[in-house]
C-alpha cells in the first residue's frame, strides 16, 4: 500500500536530552520523507545539544555527550532540515505532543522562522491510542508482525512509524487514506501554539488553557490585563508559544487603526 498524498509528508523521530520542551535540545533526528509518487527519502544526524546530556537519558537511547561531541550543533544543521521539511506535512509518534513542539523551539533558537500554517500533521500514536491502547514497540508487533529492533534509535521508531501507519489503513476499513482526514483523526484538541498553552474554543477563538485565566479569550486578557503579556514573555514558556501570544497582541493592534 501507498499512502495517497497531494503533496510530500515527514515523518521524523527525535531523541533529546529530556521531555522538557522548552528546556530540552535534540541529540538525534531522523526524517522520513515520502512523496505522493511513492518515493522516499531519509536521513538521520547526530546532533551536539551543546549541553550535558544526562545518564539517565543516554540509558534509554544510548546517545552520549562523547557520541555527540564532535557532531553539528542544531543550529548548523537547522537549514539542511527546513530544506527538507518545509514543502511537506509532518508526521511521527507521538508527535503533535512532543516532537513537532520541540523541533519548532529548536528551529526558532536557530533562527529559522518555523511556522506550520501551510502544514497539517498525523499523529500515528493517536490513532493506535484510539484503536488498540499501546506502545510503540508493541504496536510495530502488532501491526507489522515485527520486533522493533534498536527501539530508541530516530531511525529505527521512524522507518516503524512509516509502516504501522500503513498496516493501520490495512487494518481500519473505516480509516481513510487520506492526509487531511488522518490529520483530523488524530488531532486530540486545536492548539494555537504546539504546547497547548493557547487553544482555540468553538467559536474558533484563542483562549488560555492554563492558569488564573484558563478559558478566557486571549484578546481580552491582553486587554483588561497587558501585564500578562510581558510575565509570559519573560517565564518558562516555549518560544513558540510567545510567538504566537506576539502575533494575537499585534492583530489586536492593528484592528485598533
């Protein structure tokens, strides 16, 4: 089976320092490209996070600061990865949640302007959530019959992504093979920004998800409250995050002239 595509979709896996997406770098990504005439193109760097990698997480995927030491920092590699991603949708494993979020911080530190207006994503996790209730490994056993082989490693849990994605349109009858309609399968809630710290309600406006103003419309916070604006733009959140808070505070701005 082909996935049917209009245009060409990423699926990519990350390995990072940490679970932290404001905080945490990428010490590895792998990136599956495949294009509406089936063909496919891959590639996967190590790369620097130009900070201390700890034990604990190099006991998972096996990546240390010795293995990384002398590897491109993301900054340098962050050109080469927008080139191959930026005309394609993105997909992966639990993805929407975690490395679609931290790959935006990344390439927003390294100056690349990252915006997904013109992509939509599938979240392969989600549907297997939705349908069986498991893991990654367990759904590559699962779906394809198959041991997941070096789990951990971005190129192995993104070349299995890729194929359960293509056992679950073998499997689900009523799961359409189309981009657009797993991406709306797959979407748990409408964020804003990746984290989910703004989300959009039903009347497809942006409210805080969080907080002393959890619910109410991000426009009429920044209103009757502007200091708000200045305490997120100066606290934890990610950067993504502030650049969409930036960009409601100016629409709000210029609806003013």
């Amino acid at each position: 089976m082909e996935l049917k595509l209009h245009k060409p979709i990423c699926f990519f896996d990350l390995e990072t320092t940490g679970i932290q997406v404001a905080k945490d770098r990428i010490v590895e990504i792998s990136i599956l490209k495949v294009f509406p005439n089936g063909n496919k193109e891959s590639k996967t760097w190590l790369v620097n996070p130009e900070m201390d990698i700890p034990a604990e997480t190099s006991a998972i995927h096996g990546i240390t600061n010795e293995k990384v030491a002398n590897e491109p920092t993301f900054k340098e590699l962050a050109p080469k990865v927008y080139q191959m991603i930026k005309d394609s949708d993105l997909g992966g494993f639990n993805s929407d949640r975690f490395d679609i979020p931290l790959l935006a911080e990344e390439m927003l530190r390294a100056g690349v302007d990252f915006d997904m207006k013109n992509m939509i994503t599938v979240d392969v996790q989600t549907i297997f959530h939705k349908k069986e209730q498991r893991t990654l490994s367990a759904g590559y056993q699962f779906y394809c019959g198959k041991s997941l082989d070096n789990a951990h490693s971005a190129e192995a849990d993104t070349m299995a992504t890729y194929e359960i994605l293509l056992a679950q349109l073998e499997k689900y009858d009523d799961l359409e093979n189309d981009i657009k309609k797993l991406s709306e399968f797959t979407t748990r809630k409408r964020n804003a920004d990746f984290a989910g710290f703004i989300i959009y309600n039903k009347e497809g406006k942006e409210v805080f998800s969080f907080g002393k103003h959890k619910g109410k419309l991000v426009e009429e916070v920044l209103a009757n409250e502007p200091g708000y604006y200045g305490w997120i733009q100066g606290a934890d959140f990610p950067l993504y995050t502030k650049k969409v808070l930036t960009a409601i505070k100016l629409r709000q701005l210029n609806n003013k002239f």
